[in-house]
C-alpha cells in the first residue's frame, strides 16, 4: 500500500480502477497494482514516469501511465474511476479547487478521494530537536516554498477542507500523522472525501 498512508483508508483495491495523481517514481502505484488494482497514474513529469515504468516492468505489473498536469484530466471519462489517491504531489498546485473538480468528475458516486498533503506546520521552523523548533514564518504566511520541480504550496487545514467541500465532496477522514523521529509537530495531513452528486 502507499507509504505514509493507513490502508484502512483506502481499504481493498483490488479489481478496482485507482487513479494515483502524481505517481512520481511509483513506488504507490505498484504496490496498490500489486494488490489487485488497476491503476492509472498521472505526473508532469517525464523523468518520473520512466521510474515508475521502470518499476512496474522490475515487479512485472501493469500500471497505465500518463504524462501531465494533474488537473487536466481530459482524457479519463466522468465517472470511470473508484478511487482517487494523491501523495503529497497536489502540494505544487497552486489551485487545489481545479484539481479536486477534476477528481470529483471522473469519481464514480460515492467513492473515496484519499490526498495527503505536506502538513502546513511543518513549514513553521528550520530546526528540530527534541527540546527546541526555531519558528521562522507564520502559519499564515502563504509565501511558496521551493521553486521548479521541488515548489511547494502551503495550504492550509482549512483551505483543503473548503476546497473539498466546493468540490462536492464530504469529508469523512481527517489525519495529522507525527514526524517519526522529530517530535513535537505533524508532518502530514490526510484527507478522505467521499464523492457527493454527479
């Protein structure tokens, strides 16, 4: 199952169509393939993708691959997917709304969309230790962080939920999972949303 993700969340995948928004190397899409599912991955970019076509011909499995931006899904039909999954890749989106509307189209009715973002306190300090974090921005400081392949949006709790909720779906999960060995702050933040509607 994807890294960084609980598979309660996503549950059994198998011989269910999951379409992965931002596969990068594909370590999530092979392993969800690996479990029975038909995935279809989506990533901007190329380099990427020949990993994850790598990876899938090393554990001989077949993952549909898909070179462009993850809101321009024009070429997958509405309601053709069971799943939506996206990991930490919709953190380079500036306009979550556009991606989640795409997300809800192609969604078959009430059907899940698993994203995890970077969690926007994590941007807050440039030092840890177990007795000290250094606070260098607000939490409302919407500055971009990173530039090119590695730019991150902060978005925060809040902006997601709405997002989500414009975007028709109801949200029925929410997650702030622990840096493993940095104690004290929250590393990522999961939503689950389930489609609402056509």
């Amino acid at each position: 199952m994807p890294a960084g993700l609980d598979r309660r969340l996503l549950g059994d995948v198998a011989d269910k169509r999951v379409l992965e928004l931002g596969t990068g190397m594909g370590h999530s899409a092979v392993a969800m393939a690996k479990a029975g599912a038909k995935v279809i991955a989506v990533d901007p970019d190329a380099s990427q993708l020949d990993h994850a076509r790598q990876l899938a011909e090393e554990h001989e499995i077949r993952v549909e691959l898909h070179h462009g931006d993850l809101a321009d899904l024009a070429f997958m039909r509405n309601e053709s997917i069971d799943m939506v999954v996206s990991i930490h890749a919709l953190a380079a989106e500036a306009d979550l709304d556009r991606a989640f509307r795409q997300a809800h189209r192609v969604l078959k009715a009430d059907m899940p969309f698993v994203v995890s973002l970077p969690h926007p306190t994590a941007s807050l300090v440039d030092h840890f230790s177990d007795d000290e974090h250094r606070v260098i921005r607000g939490y409302f400081d919407a500055a971009t962080l990173g530039s090119g392949p590695s730019v991150t949006h902060r978005h925060l709790i809040g902006d997601v939920f709405s997002a989500l909720t414009r975007a028709n779906f109801r949200i029925d999960t929410l997650i702030e999972n622990p840096y493993a060995d940095k104690p004290g702050l929250p590393e990522t933040l999961v939503f689950r949303g389930k489609k609402i509607g056509n």
